[in-house]
C-alpha cells in the first residue's frame, strides 16, 4: 500500500494536472525552494571562502604558540626558555618579539602605530615577507630599517626605500621626576621604511622592525621579549605540545594558541556564520509555505479521485501519504536542483572572479562538502515538517458533497 502511495505522488507531481494553474504552483514550490537552496549555498560558501580569506590575513599575526609572563611584560628567564625550545623536537622554529604603541612622524604629519620588534627567526614563524607588494623585507643589518602597513604609509606619505627622508618613531620613557628638557619625556630614533606589506583588521597601523630598535627605545637590556612565538612541525598538535610546556616552564608562563590569542576575532566570525544560517533558514521557511499551497491546491484539484480511491478500499492514512510523498517529492526536486545551481555559480565565481568584493579583490568561494550537509538538512527539515502538516486531510472533507 505504501507502494501505491508513493507511486500515486509521483504520478500527481509528473502528470498533467487538472488545471494550468495548479500545474503552475506546484512547480513554483519547486522553483521556490531550488533558488532558496541555491542562495543559501552560494552565501555560505563565500562566507566560508571570506573565513580562510581571514585566517590567512592574521596567519602573519598569530603564530601556532604564544609564550607570555603572567606578571609583567618582558619574559624572565629567556636564556632557560630558549634551551627548552631548542630541544623540544615538536617546534619546528621560534622568534621573540616586543610590541608596544609608539608615535611616528613624518613632515609634520604624525599618527600613532603599533611597533612589532622582530628577530631575524621571525619570518620562519610568521612569514610576513612574503606578503610585501612593494620593497624589500629588512636586511636585519642595520637596526633602523623597518616595514608598514600601506594605509599608515599612504596617510604619512612617507617615501619607501629613501636614503634621505627618514620618518621618526617617539617612545614616552618610563619614569617620574622633573622635565628639564626634550630628552626626558620620550626617546626617538629616526627610521627607513624598506618595504611595504597590506593591511586589514587585525594589521592597520603595524610597523615591523628589528627588535633592537624597540630594546633601544625601551631601555630595555639585549635578549629581552615581552613574546615568543612558536611555530610547530604539526599544528594538529599544538594542544599536547602546550600542556608538554607549559609542565616544563612552570606556572610563571602563560602559553596561548592562535585562537586564544585572537579570541574576539574568532567570536565575531562564528556570530557571524550564526546569522547567516538563522537569515537563510528564515528564508527557506518563508518559501517553505509554496509548497504548503501547492499541496493544498493538489487536495483540491485531485478531489475526485481521492474520494474514488477512499471507495475503493484506499486507506486514508494511505492517501495522506500520498500527499506527504507529494511534498517530498518536491522538495527533494528542490534540494538537488538548488545544489547543483549552487554548485555550478560558485564554479563560475572561482573561475571568473567576475564579482568583486573591492576593485581588486573578488570575492572568495570555498566548496565545502559540510556546506551540503546544512543546507540540505535546513531545506530537509522545513519541507519535511510542512509537508506532513499539510498533508492531514480528513475524511469527511472527501466523502461530503
């Protein structure tokens, strides 16, 4: 019997039906749902392709491990901390790094930036040079010559890889007492911009130097850090290896990883993704309700044939499955055709690069085989749930005239 039910959708959904008009609803639904399909899709995929977009812009921010003290900046300890490092066969490299705001001016023209202080390891862990679009990455041989962030360097105006304008960089010196002149309220070092690298969120205002400029401007004494960070051989073990360290090192040290360390960022992504799949299920609902009319108007126009089948013996839970299987039908014509629609645009953006998100930049698109999953299961859920809803015909609705 169940057999016949399904094999009666089928036919109410393949052949003609009684009317134009019901013909036109039912394959509306369909049509409906393929496009909701489709959208939700394609958003979640560029959504997904903007999330690794992400991940690579901060990727020369964060490293796999972050070494910090736990009570004041500069890491104590270092020369014990780096024989750890250099034995532990999980790392693969290490560098230490100080960052502290300072003020930069130019011609006149000031702003306040972030100075990153680097050592000449640092590329091995965040390869940072390898994103400079303009210059060259610093040489390391003289402690003046840095790399910036474009906007910083587009308001500043400062020249790149110039031997005769140099920016100054003003660092408050720590203290207390009596100002008797210039000296005592900050030091200042005159710097060379040697390359340029891009911007974004987690990067505007950066300045990346050597990390004696920043130990001379701090009055800080050689080898000092206020970070160390780490990169490992696998970084699908970074867990066990920061519990290995953080035994080792003690209590003393904190040890954060590159989500930790970037734990707003990450939050505002995954609140995002939250909305995204909450709008487009809303959306998938609303369109939802096409098929619940196609299924209406399909008991009214399979009037007839309902009450001769209930004649005949057909049970009525039956032809209630008939009509649930209806609505399956349409809306796993729907899900396959919304995917393969998806599919195909997003094939077509990574191709093309037609739409951009910028003038230069289009925007991304990552096909990932969860992405069907969730969509599918949305789409699955709300057609399912309509479907049996609407499906519930009563006796006497048939059998009265």
């Amino acid at each position: 019997m169940k057999n016949i039910a399904f094999y009666i959708a089928s036919r109410y959904l393949l052949s003609k039906k009684g009317s134009t008009a019901v013909t036109f609803i039912t394959w509306l639904a369909a049509v409906a749902m393929s496009v909701a399909v489709a959208a939700m899709f394609v958003i979640i995929s560029v959504f997904s392709g903007l999330e690794d977009f992400n991940k690579t812009l901060i990727a020369n921010l964060h490293a796999d491990l972050t070494i910090k003290n736990t009570s004041g900046k500069t890491i104590k300890n270092f020369e014990k901390i780096n024989k750890i490092l250099k034995n532990n066969k999980e790392i693969s490299n290490f560098s230490r790094l100080i960052e502290e705001k300072t003020y930069i001016n130019y011609n006149g023209k000031g702003d306040i930036a972030y100075l990153r202080g680097v050592d000449s390891a640092y590329t091995k862990v965040n390869p940072v040079d390898k994103t400079i679009f303009y210059g060259t990455y610093p040489a390391f041989q003289y402690t003046n010559e840095v790399i910036m962030e474009h906007s910083l360097q587009n308001r500043l105006g400062i020249p790149v890889a110039s031997d005769k304008d140099f920016a100054t960089l003003f660092m408050p010196k720590p203290g207390t007492g009596i100002i008797n002149k210039e000296e005592d309220i900050y030091n200042k070092k005159e710097i060379v911009v040697t390359g340029i690298f891009p911007g974004s969120d987690q990067l505007n205002n950066y300045i990346i130097a050597p990390i004696e400029l920043t130990e001379e401007l701090l009055n800080l004494p050689k080898n000092s850090a206020y970070e160390i960070v780490i990169k490992l051989k696998n970084p699908d073990n970074t867990e066990s290896v920061r519990q290995n360290l953080q035994k080792t090192l003690g209590k003393d040290i904190e040890i954060k990883t590159k989500e930790e360390e970037n734990a707003a960022f990450w939050k505002m992504i995954n609140t995002e993704k939250l909305f995204i799949y909450l709008i487009f299920a809303l959306v998938i609902f609303i369109t939802t309700f096409n098929l619940a009319g196609a299924i209406i108007i399909l008991q009214l126009d399979k009037k007839q044939q309902a009450k001769s089948l209930i004649s005949l013996g057909f049970p009525l839970s039956h032809l209630r499955m008939t009509y649930f299987y209806t609505g399956l039908l349409i809306v796993l014509l729907g899900v396959i055709s919304g995917l393969l629609l998806g599919t195909a645009l997003c094939y077509f953006q990574i191709y093309t690069e037609l739409f951009k998100a910028v003038e230069d930049l289009p925007f991304p698109v990552k096909i990932v085989g969860k992405n069907y999953l969730i969509v599918a299961a949305i789409a699955s859920l709300f057609g399912i749930t309509i479907s049996w809803f609407f499906s519930k015909i009563s006796k006497d609705y048939i059998t009265k005239n």
